[in-house]
C-alpha cells in the first residue's frame, strides 16, 4: 500500500485535517502482527465493507495478512446510496480486494420498515443472512469494522453480529476510532478522513415507516448537498416534512446562498409542504432552531 498526507475533499470542506491525526495514533506493530495471526487463524474471510473508513480498514489488513482468503462484501440496496456504493468500490480498488456486490432485501422485512428503535438489527441481520447464503462464501469468516470507540450498549447491529457469529477484530484488538483513520491514512485509503455516512435509512425518524420512495427522496437530497461542497450534513425526512442539517462551521462559511433555493426547490418537487434548515448545525444540542429553507 501506498501512504500519503496529501489533504482530500473532506479536508477542505470541514473534515478531520491531517494535523489530528498525528503518528502517535498509530496502533504499535505488535498489535497489528497480533491481528495478522488472529486473521490467519480464521481464514478464509469476507469482510462487510460500508464506503466507511472502519470497514475499509479491515479490508486492507485482511487482504495484506490472508491475499486471496480475503473477500469484500457489499449489500446493494435502496438504503445504500450510489455515493456510498461508489465510496465502497473505490475502496476495494486501492486495498486490492477482491469485491462482491450482492442484493439485499431488507425492506422486505416488516421490523426494518417499522423504525421502532431497532431497525439496524433487521438491516444487519438480512445483509449477514444473505453472506451466509451465497455458496462460494461458504465456510468463510465475516468480520465487520465494528471498532473500539464504538458503543456496544447502543448498538442493534452488533446484536445481529453476535447471533451470526460476525467478528469484529479492530475490536478485540482496541483499535478505536482515532487508530483507525491513522491506518487508513498510512494505507493510503480515500475514506480515511471521509465522515461517518450511515445508511439512508438513519434519516428518517424512529417511528416513521421506512419505504423505498422515501429513502430515494433522501438520497436526491443529499446529492444537492454533496454537489454544493458541503460534506457533513442531513436531510431528515418524515412525510412531508424534511428538516436539513449541516455542520455548523461549513453553514456559517458557504457565501453563496444559492443552494437553498435549489434545494428548497426539489424538496417541495418531491412533495415536501414543510422544508426547513436547522440553523444549531449538524448534531448540534438543544431543540432544533427551525428557519425556512427558502429565504
């Protein structure tokens, strides 16, 4: 693998900068020799790959320890954006694994559209059950990118792992979230600065029915967003309201004002009557400050 400090799109638009991620974040060779010896111990494995840095990381360290006993998995689905797939793919290609995609179906089950708290356990469980039923995977190992700084408390996802037997090996390692993007960047990986981009799915409120229709509207909202260099941002979607939120700092230095009403344009086209902007910023606390998306 290739190593580089070069800055991305992410830096420039209001991401992790370089200078964060120091040396020092780098996990000690012992510990990844002790990864490399627990991959060869479980060989042959295909690893869940999201267009995330977590799951591309242990991509690359499967495919440096294990060659072609490694395996890339992504489930296509309409919970998965194009932006996504292209990330996962573009990942697979600088790591130098080989990469599936296979089709999951997670809307056919009735827990994933009722949104009630837990619907990454039913999205987990359809993409696990589905690797388990593909025959040449057979036999296989599947790991996901589940790291240390990730809360296993508040996880569903990770309760769908632990019943199919998914490791987690960044995990049972200590490799955190910090130790992870250093990796990323050392290896060269595009996704080591990218931020955390969850599935369509994660936009919509825990109560709202989740659809096909719905999670596209999403995902042509967020394309405006993308198109007009924001990098970290939402569009929370929920009948026919749409709530938008981007990080603050990036709100605060777009001088062009333009995007609003492009995007207020197509929201009202896809048939939202309520189209507001949060002006607290993405994961700002509080209660939402609603103004207008349209001024």
């Amino acid at each position: 693998m290739r190593s580089t400090t070069t800055s991305s799109h992410w830096d420039r638009s209001g991401g992790t900068s370089p200078e964060v991620l120091p040396d020092k974040d780098l996990p000690d060779r012992d510990t990844i020799e002790k990864i490399g010896d627990w991959l060869r111990r479980h060989r042959p494995v295909v690893v869940a790959l999201s267009g995330g840095v977590d799951s591309a990381v242990m991509a690359s360290l499967a495919h440096q320890f294990l060659d072609s006993d490694a395996v890339a998995v992504t489930g296509i689905s309409p919970s998965l954006s194009v932006e996504e797939r292209r990330a996962a793919q573009c990942s697979s290609r600088v790591v130098g694994i080989r990469h599936l995609e296979i089709s999951t179906d997670e809307l056919s089950r009735p827990g994933y559209r009722a949104n009630s708290g837990d619907r990454c356990y039913h999205c987990k469980s359809e993409l696990y059950d589905v690797i388990h039923s593909v025959e040449e995977l057979e036999g296989y190992t599947i790991l996901d990118g589940a790291q240390a700084s990730d809360d296993a408390t508040d996880r569903p996802g990770m309760v769908a792992s632990r019943e199919r037997a998914v490791k987690s090996p960044l995990r049972k390692f200590g490799i955190g979230k910090a130790q992870v993007r250093a990796l990323a960047r050392q290896r060269g990986l595009p996704s080591w600065d990218r931020p955390a981009r969850p599935c369509l799915a994660s936009r919509v409120p825990v109560g709202t029915q989740v659809d096909g229709e719905l999670l596209k509207k999403v995902e042509a909202l967020e394309a405006v967003l993308s198109g007009e260099g924001f990098s970290i941002y939402r569009a929370r979607c929920s009948g026919s309201r749409v709530v938008v939120e981007i990080k603050a700092q990036e709100l605060a230095s777009h001088c062009s004002q333009g995007w609003r009403r492009r995007l207020d344009a197509l929201a009202s086209s896809l048939g939202f009557s309520e189209r507001w902007l949060d002006t607290r910023g993405y994961g700002g606390v509080g209660l939402p400050i609603l103004e207008p998306l349209k001024r």
